[in-house]
C-alpha cells in the first residue's frame, strides 16, 4: 500500500495546483538552461560555421571575435602559399543595422568569398549566393523571406534574400548573414567615418577598403595544424590560431560575463527553488501531523513515515520538472532567444531537482519523527 | 472472563509515573497494580486529571513510567526502564488501540484503514485486504468498505477504528473513552461489541471511561482518583 500515492490521489486538486505552480518556477529553471547553451552554442557555432582548422588575424590579437583584426585582403593569397594549406578564405565581420518596413533590422554580416572555406554551411531553403553582388543567405529569425529585398548601406544598395539557415546566430542573439566578401568590404567603407572616407578617396596612405578581419585556413589531412600555426605566426604581422584555441577564446573569453550572469541567476533560482519546495513539503508535513501520529501509534516505522514524505517530495519534484520541461519546449519557439537544452542540461536539471527535493524534504522528515504518536490520542474531532 | 489459574494478559505493578521535578514535581501514578485476564473488559474510570489516560499511555507504551513493572501477554517489557528496543513494533504485534474519536486516516478508505496495520504487520496486499473486509464484516460494516473516513458517520467511523485495533489480532485492546463521541444506544451496541471481541478473541480489554451508563458491560471497575487506584 503506497500511503504517498493515495494521500495524492485523495489531495488531488491540491497537488496539482501545488504541482502547476512548482512547474513555472522549475520551467525558469530549465529555460535559463537553455539559455545559457544557447549563449554557449550560438557563441561555438560562429565559429564553426566557418569549418576552419586556422584562423589567421591581426598579429597579437585573439581576433576576430573576441578582438577586432584587420588584415591585408591580400594575406589570403600568402595564407594558401604555405605549406600544407589545402584551401584558404578571407572573411570580414561586422553587425549592422538597418530599417526594414520601419523596423529596425539587426544582423550580423559575414562576408566571405564563394567557393572557399568561410561561407553559410547549410541553407534550410532557397540556394547559396552566385552572384558577385547584393545577394544575401540570412537565418530565419531574421523574419525575412526568400526574395525580400534589405536595403544595406548608406547608398541603400538592396541585397535580395536567396537563401535562409536556421539556428545560426550570434552569441548575442543576433541573425547572422553572409553576403560576398567584396560587398561586405565596401559595406565597411561606407560605414566607416566620413573622415576616414574622405582619406581613402584622395588616395591618402593606406587608402584601399581591401581589408579583411580574418583567412580561414583548411589544413591538409597529412600536416599537423600546429605546425601550419606555427609556420603563420612566423610572419610578424600575422598570428594563427587553431580552431580549438578560437572556440576557447569564445567560450571563455568572448560570453565570461554573460555566462557568470545567467550561472548567478541559475543558482539564485536553484535556491529559491529549493526554499519554495521545502516550505510546501513542510507544509504539507503539517497538514498529515495527526495521521502522521496516527500511523506511529498503530506501529508504523519511521521508514514508512519517512517513505511517505520523500515519494511525496519527489512525486512532486518529477512531475514539477516534467510540467516545466513541456511548457518550456511547447513555448519554446516564442522565447526572444534560442534555447538549447541538450540531454546533457536536461539531465543535470533532472538530478537538481531530485537532489533539491530530498535535501527539502528533511525539514518535513524532522518534524515528522518529532511528532509524537500521543497526539493521536488529542481530542478533536 | 477470567479463567481460574489463566495468566494475566496485562500485568502492572507498582506502577510510578510523575513529572516535574522539586516543587514542581506532580506525581501522576502512584504505586499502581493491575491485572487484566483474557477475555475480560476492565473499567478504567476517575475524574478529569485522576490518571486514566496517563496509566493508558503507560500501558500503551507511548509514555515512558517512572518506576514498576509492565508485562504484556507475558512479555516484561518495562522494568525502571523500557526493556524493549522497539516499542512501535511492540504496539504492532500486541496492542490495538481505539481512540475516542476514530483518527482514521482520511486518504484511505474503510478497508484500507484496517489493511494498514496488517500492511505494516508484513502481511501481502491481497491477504490484507481480505482481513480487514473480513472485520469490517464482523463489526457489520462491511458494506461501507470503500467509503472514505468524511464519508462515514460516527458510529460507522468508530466501528472501522474498531475493526484496525482488531486487525492484528492483538491479545491487548486499550480503549480510550471509545463511547464518548455516541449516544447511549450506540454507546451500549460499541460496548457489546467489545465484550464480544474480548470472549472471542481471548483478548484483554481495557476502557477508559467517564460515562457511568456502561458500568454493567465491566467486568472490573479500577477507580483512580490523583493517582491511585481506590480498589
């Protein structure tokens, strides 16, 4: 006879709007979840979007995402020169924003050159860019559709929308969008300072838009990728980094403090959590004192005792998270950011949630051994 | 009742129970001996404060004498201090308890109130089950069964209390002003059913009770008045 089931089943109504409440705080939990893989994974996809076994940048920068880097256009043509590079390709960077049907439209522009390593790597629809100019891949969340026209630029050149990706944004939640490299450089042009325009076009020192943030490097199967890194950074105004190193400088670096935050709120949650559960499983001790006694008069074993609140506790907990994980995934698609709930955080979640559920379920085991089966016998009707 | 020469199903002596100490100190129990025989129904009776429920306790296990003896169906289990480990497992085996109201528990229905003890006892689901429908027959409520505590009434409520002190087929039966929820007729049928239950079952019963209408159904009267016995 399972005693916690059928005080449940007797409370009913009780324990599910016990349940539906302890599910929203749980499903906030789960959601901060994903959003904190969400901030780590849109961060690594950046850069894995591009394939690369090398990035070369600026000397002396960990760019180009977590340090800006400008390089020679030309250092793509010395990059695929190097021994045991198989293909290279120059990128720039940049976010931009532009007005669209009176809606400010922010994206996150990479420019690359088609047909070499640094471009979209999967499109959920339309095609990749085939022509040399004003066509654009973008990701959905963007909210743009094939053949729409953004107008990019301070000369209001219109880039038609040829093919869309899906889950590709920035660790800040931005779209991402590729257009072709030389585009992307005259983009740079135009939005640079005026003064700095005005420099380049009477042909000042320096004065070209020829400048690329990044070349990504694929490496031949056969050389080791530290020792083509190696051999880059020899050059002095040049220094590679491995992917392994570019994603680290994401994770770590790039998303620290914003990954600290939505950890501080994670764990302040987690707390709240866990006093909330433990003041409703003491409460719910409180209500059961006189059965409770009840039960040790008639010669129940504090395990039964004890059994009875901890599968309460966790009947609680389970169905808590469970609620909170299908309000999470049905409403998911509606959240201002991607969420990303592996298995893995799914599961972590999971063992908090029990791990918080007996740890709170001891207050109401306490006051349960302490009653005294003399209460029993308290007159009331 | 008692047959000649049969040993005492419930042995108290020179009972002791007091609390506080020095000029606070109130002695509860003094220098109380007993004896219940099975089959009989012994009468616990005083005024307010003069002991009953404190010799009850005591008897019971649930509250720890300050001195004397206690044997229960043959077992000394309290010499100056309790010389079993687990009393709980003590009340389970030889005790069954009616309460002066039924405390039945409210999320289990008629059945399952009784089933519980046997549940606790060791006893299989099915084999539980029958047991307790089985009582509940025996103490003619056996069609309210599958009724939830709220839904039953008094008498119906204190006869599935009944039948759980009875479950376990305890030697000892400890009741506790069990007629004082009723009416004098339902407190007479409650009676009669103990008296029933102490010849069939061999049991020793005692009642505590202020209600001087059921003085016939004893077979022995205790009167205790601060603290001690007055036969």
């Amino acid at each position: 006879m399972n005693l916690a089931y059928r005080d449940i089943k007797h409370n009913l109504l009780r324990f599910v709007l016990t349940n539906f409440g302890l599910s929203l705080l749980l499903g906030i939990v789960i959601m901060i979840t994903g959003v904190y893989g969400g901030l780590i994974d849109d961060a690594l996809k950046q850069a894995r979007a591009a394939r690369a076994d090398l990035w070369v940048v600026e000397a002396g920068t960990n760019g180009p995402f977590a340090e800006s880097s400008r390089i020679p256009g030309d250092t793509r043509e010395l990059v695929s020169r190097v021994y045991g590079i198989e293909r290279a390709g120059a990128v720039t960077y940049q976010s931009v924003q532009t007005e669209l049907n009176g809606k400010p439209l922010r994206v996150f522009l990479i420019g690359y050159e088609p047909g070499r390593p640094g471009g979209p790597r999967r499109l959920a629809a339309g095609r990749e860019i085939l022509r040399s100019h004003y066509e654009m891949v973008v990701d959905r969340s963007a909210g743009l559709a094939l053949g729409q026209e953004v107008p990019l630029g301070t000369h209001g050149h219109k880039f038609t929308v040829v093919g869309l990706m899906r889950e590709e944004v920035t660790s800040s939640g931005d779209p991402v969008a590729y257009i072709t490299l030389r585009d992307a450089q005259q983009l740079q042009f135009e939005y640079a300072p005026s003064a700095s325009r005005r420099e380049q076009a009477r042909g000042g020192a320096g004065a070209t838009n020829d400048q690329i943030n990044a070349v990504i490097a694929k490496v031949s199967p056969h050389v080791q990728v530290n020792e083509v890194a190696a051999a880059l950074s020899r050059w002095k105004h040049l220094t590679a980094l491995t992917q392994e190193q570019q994603e680290t400088l994401l994770s770590k670096f790039v998303i620290e403090r914003a990954r600290k935050q939505q950890g501080l709120i994670m764990v302040l949650l987690v707390i709240v959590s866990a006093v909330i559960i433990a003041l409703i499983i003491y409460t719910l001790t409180m209500d059961k004192v006189r059965s409770i006694a009840t039960l040790k008069f008639v010669g129940a074993p504090d395990r039964t005792i004890i059994g009875l609140i901890v599968q309460q506790a966790l009947s609680m907990g389970v169905f808590g998270y469970l609620t909170g994980l299908v309000l999470v995934l049905v409403f998911k698609p509606y959240f201002p950011r991607r969420l990303v709930l592996d298995p893995e955080s799914v599961m972590i979640v999971f063992g908090i949630t029990v791990g918080i559920c007996l740890a709170a379920s001891t207050l109401g085991i306490r006051l349960a051994l302490k009653v005294d089966p003399a209460e029993a016998l308290a007159s009331s009707g | 009742m008692a047959e000649p020469g049969s040993q005492a199903v419930v042995r108290v002596e020179h009972l002791s129970k007091h609390f506080g100490q020095g000029t606070a100190r109130v002695d509860a129990l003094v220098d109380i001996n007993m004896e219940v025989f099975p089959g009989q129904v012994v009468g616990l009776m005083g005024p307010s404060g003069s002991g009953k429920t404190t010799l009850l306790h005591c008897i019971a296990c649930i509250l720890e004498p300050s001195g004397g003896r206690i044997t229960l169906d043959g077992d000394l289990v309290y010499d100056d201090h309790w010389l079993k480990a687990d009393l709980r497992r003590l009340r389970l085996d030889k005790i069954g308890f009616i309460f002066q109201y039924p405390n039945l528990l409210p999320f289990l229905d008629g059945s399952d109130n009784v089933a519980v003890v046997l549940h606790l006892a060791g006893y299989g689901a099915a084999a539980a089950r029958d047991r307790a429908v089985e009582l509940l027959n025996y103490l003619e409520v056996g069609h309210r069964k599958h009724a939830m505590p709220r839904q039953l009434s008094g008498g119906e409520a204190q006869r599935v209390a009944i039948a759980r002190a009875l479950a376990n087929k305890p030697r000892i039966i400890l009741a506790d002003e069990p007629t004082a929820p009723l009416d004098s007729s339902r407190a007479r049928i409650v009676m009669d059913l103990l008296r029933r239950i102490a010849v069939e079952q061999q049991a020793a019963i005692i009642v505590v009770t202020h209600d001087e209408m059921i003085l016939d159904r004893f077979d022995h009267i205790y009167r205790l008045r601060d603290g001690r016995l007055e036969s």
